[in-house]
C-alpha cells in the first residue's frame, strides 16, 4: 500500500467526523434505554462542571464544555447500574478525560473523590439503587 499526503484539514475533517459518528452512537444508546438518562446526565454535568479539571469553565464559557465527557460517564453509569463502585468510575473518569484532554487532564488523583461523589449524589437523588 502506498503512503498517501494527506492535508491537515483533510486531518481535520476526518476528526470531526469521527467525534459526530461517536455523539450519534452515544446518544442512540441513551435513547434505547428504558428509562430517562436524563437526571443521571444532570448531576454526572454539575459534578463535572464544579470539578472543571481543565479550567474551561469561566465568566465567557459555553455550558457544554465537558458535555461528551458527561455523556459517555453517563453511559459507563447506566451500564453498570448493579455494579458500579467509585474504583470501576474513577477509573472510567480518567480514561474518559485522558482520551478527551491528553496531557492537559493532570488532576487523576482527584478522580476517586470525584467518582464517590458522583455515586453519592446518585443515590441521594434516587438515581442509583
């Protein structure tokens, strides 16, 4: 197979069409499940927010900032609703933000307090069992 040059907004698009690819797929999975996601999404997001491991979030941001984040921890959470322990969530929170930030996501030891706090919220809310 030949090596072909490809331009970096070639690069580009291809990326953006990767990320829209895996939104779609993600939220067809949310839309599957039988019940709502929604108030399980809402609290994963003000966690995530109130943590905002990368500072983006200030006085001129976008709400949506860490919102696949968000997302792909809520589809950790629904698929482990039986089995979900801050140790499994801590570590999904670290590879989500790792695969999202690289080397910009440097708050990893954080991801425990962050995980049992995520449950703990959950389960006051009703969320989880």
């Amino acid at each position: 197979m030949k090596f072909r040059a490809v331009s970096e907004q070639t690069r580009m698009n291809y990326m953006m069409w990767s990320i829209k690819r895996e939104i779609l797929k993600e939220n067809a999975y949310l839309l599957s499940l039988t019940y709502d996601p929604t108030p399980i999404m809402n609290r994963v997001s003000q966690i995530i927010d109130a943590w905002d491991p990368i500072g983006l979030l200030d006085e001129h941001s976008l709400d949506d900032e860490y919102e696949g984040e968000a997302r792909t921890i809520t589809i950790f959470i629904s698929k482990h609703l039986q089995d979900l322990n801050s140790q499994t969530l801590s570590k999904e929170i670290q590879k989500v933000f790792r695969r999202s930030f690289l080397d910009e996501f440097q708050d990893e030891e954080a991801c425990s307090e962050i995980a049992a706090a995520m449950i703990l919220s959950l389960q006051e809310s009703h969320s989880l069992g």
